[in-house]
C-alpha cells in the first residue's frame, strides 16, 4: 500500500464522508491508520475526516486527525481531554543544562492545598479549580508528556516571532500535558454506558468536557511556575496554549480533534522529540483540514517495539543524553526508551507537508535543553510517595 492516500481512494462506499490525507509520497503513514480513518469515515454523521502528516493509530481512533460530525462521539476525543502545549517565556541568567536539570522539581509529586499551602505555585490558581478535581494537580503524567526547557533556535518570520514576544536566544518552557486523571472519568462515565457510541446528551458531555480543558491548560500553568520558582525565574503567562484533544461546535457540526491542534489563525508549538527541535507555526488551516494541523512528530513505532530496538540499539546513558546536547530528566528506564526519540517520526518532514499543503508557516524553532519525563528519584522514595497519595485519596 502506498504511503500517501487521496481522499477518493480512501472514501467508504456506504457514506459520504470524505477522508483527506495532508502527507507527502515521502512521509509514511501506517494502513493501519489510514484503516482507522476509514472506520471514523463510517460512522453515522460523520462528514469529513482530516488526517495530519503525524497520523499514527490510536486505541480505537486515529492520532493525529479532525474529525467533522453531525453526532458528538466521545471516544473521538478519548480519555486526556484538554492535553495540549503551551509555551512561556523564562528568564534565567545562566543556561547549563547539567546544572539546571538537577534543580527540576518533581513533578510527579501533586500538589495539595492543605500540605502545599505557601507554594508559590498556587498563585497562578485565581478561582476554584474546574470540576473541584484535586488528583494529579501540578503534575506532568506519563507517556508523551513532558516540561522542557528550551532555546528560540532558527527564526523564520521575525515580524511574527516579534509580535509573539519572541527573539533568537530566548529562553521558553514548552509544557506538554493534559487534564490528567479528570478526562479519564469523564470518558469512562460515558463507556461504562454507552461505548464507542455516541453521546445521547451532548450539552452534559460538552459542560463536562469544557471543565476538563480547562483544567489542563491551568495544570499547564501551575507546571510552568513550579519549574521556574525552581530554577530562580518568576513565572509567567503563556505566549501559546493550544490544547489537541477536544471537540468544538464549528459550523453547526462537532469538530472532535485527537491529536490535532485548531489551526484556524492560531501560533501552535508543534512538538519534535526530545532530540530534535520543536516548530512553532502560524497556522492558517481552511475546511479541508477541518482547520486543524498536526501536533506533534506522531509515532511511527509501537511502544512495545521502540522497547524493543531501543534496548538493543542505545544504553541508557546514551539516551539521557541527546543528539542536539540536551539532557533528559527520566528516572523510568522502559520510558526513555519508549519515547526515544527514534520511536518518532522526523519532525522536519511534518511540518514540511504542512507547508506544502498551505497549513502552516514555520516561525520559530524551540531546541531543547532539558527535557524533564519524571524525577530521578530511587523506587522506594517513589514507592512511598505513591501510597501517601493514595492515602489522601482515601481519606
């Protein structure tokens, strides 16, 4: 099978959703995915289908794709409502990535109102917190998530990088992460019921739904003002914070977008790996795309493989260390692997078909100096923390 797939070849004979591919003959993109958007493509209501050149397959959907609907499906959105990126400026006086990687608090350490009172942290906390959800409150999760400290590297568009607030040099935290554990309750309080069928009350899901968004662009704020009190900086407000995973009503329809970022006049950091350099774009996505762009690099190896060869391929130390000098905070050796940054697709081919395909204009590269995945801390002390967290869940 080809690689890249038109919309007509791609089309479901039994309804008139259309699939649109926005990948190049030399970016590879999974059957298997292509096989998903196909199945989305058949779903009752559905109207238009927009896969990113980062499409790779996701449990049940695809990864990487907008998905356009009469009928507001749920799993389509999947579990880490709200996850997005969003990028704040830091002013530091010295950047030594040794160094300033030791002084990287831990974030799989939440926050707790009670123990955590004089967190300096909390200030960015202004009302009550959505849905009242207190469990994994400053903390950064698993798998592609992450809080990176990084250099402004190429400029591309020096008025727009200016108008952002952005100049070569320039010191930014990109904060990767979702709603955490709140997306997860609100998917599963609908499957529990209904599966992967589609939400028979739209407005409770969205009320729902629009609570768990919120709550991850605030949990992205309180990560970023508790890696810069760390590092001796003042936090600060986000320059960009688009969230890729969410539905929004657009045109009479539900935009349900897993894995994709609203590229509808929108700055979007798209995210590299932890060894390459991120993109942020001034994207400018019409309805073919469901005005949407890609998010990230997108995988382009299971989990289970990138273990595999990785293990085979590279030591540890070896990846704690990465192409472009940075240094990587992760104290889970199955995870550095996992998220090596050979488990991913080549960041400048994404964005390149994005361009191609009138999406996006590159402005900026951000160039990772720290990477932080989870703290390096031994397994007893993460053993005990774990179960005083489950204790205050308890109580």
């Amino acid at each position: 099978m080809s690689p890249y797939a038109s919309a007509s070849e791609f089309r479901p004979q039994s309804t008139p959703a259309t699939v649109t591919v926005f990948a190049s003959a030399e970016s590879w993109i999974e059957s298997d995915a292509l096989r998903q958007c196909q199945q989305v493509a058949a779903l009752d209501g559905m109207v238009h289908v927009a896969a990113m050149p980062d499409l790779h397959p996701g449990k049940g959907a695809p990864i990487g794709a907008a998905m356009s609907s009469t009928v507001l499906y749920p799993f389509l959105v999947g579990s880490d409502i709200g996850c997005g990126i969003a990028v704040f400026p830091i002013r530091l006086k010295r950047a030594v990535p040794e160094r300033l990687a030791a002084r990287f608090p831990d974030l799989d350490w939440p926050l707790d109102p009670e123990r955590d009172a004089d967190d300096p942290a909390w200030a960015v906390v202004e009302d009550d917190l959505p849905a009242g959800h207190l469990d994994g409150l400053g903390t950064v999760g698993r798998g592609n998530h992450f809080v990176e400290l990084a250099r402004i590297g190429t400029v591309f568009e020096p008025g727009h990088a200016t108008r952002i607030g952005l100049d070569a040099g320039d010191l930014v935290l990109v904060v990767h992460s979702g709603s955490r554990g709140l997306g997860e309750r609100i998917l599963r309080a609908h499957t529990e019921i209904h599966g992967a069928g589609p939400a028979p009350d739209a407005a409770a899901y969205l009320t729902s739904h629009d609570e768990a968004v919120r709550w991850g662009s605030l949990n992205r704020r309180l990560l970023a003002a508790r890696v810069a009190h760390a590092l001796g900086a003042e936090p600060s407000e986000p320059l960009v914070d688009q969230c890729h995973n969410l539905v929004e009503i657009r045109d009479g329809r539900y935009l349900h977008r897993k894995g994709a970022a609203p590229g509808d006049g929108r700055d979007v950091l798209i995210a590299g790996t932890r060894g390459t350099p991120s993109y942020l774009v001034a994207a400018h996505a019409g309805p073919a795309a469901n005005h949407s762009v890609a998010h990230g690099a997108g995988r382009k190896m299971s989990r289970a493989d990138a273990l595999r060869r990785g293990r085979a391929k590279h030591t540890v130390e070896e990846l704690r260390r990465t192409p472009v000098g940075s240094v990587v905070v992760c104290g889970e050796r199955q995870l550095l692997f996992e998220e090596a940054p050979s488990a991913y697709k080549r960041i400048e081919r994404v964005v390149a078909d994005l361009v191609d395909h009138e999406l996006a204009t590159p402005v900026a590269t951000t160039v990772p100096l720290v990477t932080y995945k989870t703290p390096e801390v031994d397994a007893a002390t993460r053993s005990d923390r774990r179960a005083g967290n489950r204790g205050r869940r308890r109580a």
